[in-house]
C-alpha cells in the first residue's frame, strides 16, 4: 500500500510539471557539459580508471530542469593471481523538476537511482518532493537550499538470515546547491544532499573547481563523497573520488 501511494504521489506530481513545462518550453534549449577523466597505470601497478559526468538544464519562467548522469569504472591488476580485476562501478542519474512559485521559492520533485557494485547493494533508488528557495543569485554567487520528505528502495546483494532483501524507507532530505564565480573563467560548485531516516543517513556531497580553456572546452578538478552511517554488512561508511578531468560544453 505504501509503494502504491508513493507511487500515485510521484506521477500526480511530475505528470502534470512534465506536460506544462514541454509545451511551455518548447523553444528553450538545453544546455550543460559533458566530462570525462581517464587515469592509466602501468608499472609496479598496473591499472585503468575511467570517470564520466554530465549535467544538463533547461529553464523557463516558471519551470526549471536538471538532469544529471555518472558512471565510473576501475579495473586493477592482480600481482598474486596476474589477472584484472574490477575495483569500482558505480552508476548514478537523477532528474529533478522545480515549478517556481516567485523569483525565489520554488516546489521540487526528485528522482534519484544508484548502482554500486561495492556499497552491498544491488540498487538505490529516491523519490523525493518539497520547497526550496533561492537565497541569492547575482554575478558572483548562487545558493538553493531544499527540504521535503521523500522515499527510499534499496536492495541488498545478498539475503539476509532474516527478512526480506529490499528496504523500503520513508526518509526526509535536505539538500544545498551553491555556485561560485571565482573569475571571468574559473567557477566553483557544491552540491550537497542528506537523505535520513530513523536510524539512519546517507550523505552524497559533490565539490568541483572548473576552469575553461576556451570556449567549450575546461579542466574541471571534482571530489565526490558519500557517506552512508549505516551500510550494508561487509561495506566501508565512506567512498570518495577525485578527479581531473576534461570538460565539453554544449
């Protein structure tokens, strides 16, 4: 019953956003960057690593999209066995909706999904809705912050002794998104979630300084963290990236 009504919840509240803001938008283009980091090494150790990110946006007068993707990939050479073996994958996309209510406030709708090979579960997945506010936007800097209740499915990897391999979470979140002009060509971003429940919370936070080459191309330097306080049996609390990788923008 649960699942139904969250369910219903997320159509009754994107269904209608989505077919407004299509017919609105309709002459509004999508932009964003895609980026890419790749790091080889061969040697003593011997190993590859691919990053790629992108993020794309559409804004209107009373609509605003964002839509992000991630993957990451690692593979490590076995000194013992001489075999590769795979180190990291993980998988991220999420899509958020806002319906602004003024210049400042605004209503948002969440969908976020995770596939991590070594966080212990087979997939995470959020939907999440509530306020949020511009606090400010002017040439130099930009700052939203969000709160609203949401809900959370994971799947363990593995059964348990007892009960059942899926968790099923009423959570609340809070979220922050700022951006900083440090010059004409350099900018930084923070972009920072906390989904919690009971007896849990599960942080996500993504830190990047971009600097542009020309006009399309930039060098962007990224630290991703993510925290989870309570993970499944045989996972670390803490996973962290980073990254130097070349951007395009579109």
């Amino acid at each position: 019953m649960g699942r139904k009504l969250i369910a219903a919840a997320c159509a009754a509240a994107l269904a209608p956003g989505l077919a407004f803001s299509q017919a609105e938008d309709i002459q509004n283009e999508w932009t964003g960057d895609v980026e890419l980091a790749y790091l080889l090494k061969r040697g003593n150790t011997r190993s590859d690593t691919i990053n790629a990110r992108s993020e794309a946006q559409r804004e209107s007068f009373n609509w605003r999209h964002l839509a992000r993707l991630e993957a990451a990939n690692a593979e490590q050479r076995n000194n013992t066995t001489g075999q590769d073996e795979r180190s990291a994958e993980r998988y991220f996309g999420s899509y958020k909706l806002d319906r602004k209510l003024d210049d400042a406030n605004y209503l948002f709708n969440l969908l976020t999904a995770e596939k991590d090979r070594f966080t212990g579960y087979d997939y995470e997945a959020t939907y999440a809705f509530g306020l949020g506010r511009r606090m400010f936007d002017n040439d130099l800097h930009r700052l939203d912050l969000e709160a609203g209740p949401g809900y959370r499915t994971r799947r363990l990897e593995e059964q348990p002794a007892s009960g059942s391999r899926t968790e099923e979470d009423v959570v609340g979140r809070v979220g922050l998104r700022y951006l900083l002009n440090l010059s004409e060509n350099a900018q930084f971003r923070e972009d920072l979630s906390t989904e919690f429940e009971d007896d849990s919370t599960l942080t996500r936070a993504t830190t990047s300084i971009t600097s542009k080459i020309n006009s399309r191309l930039s060098l962007r330097v990224s630290h991703v963290l993510r925290h989870n306080s309570d993970p499944a049996p045989g996972a670390r609390k803490t996973d962290q990236e980073i990254t130097v990788g070349l951007v395009y923008g579109f």
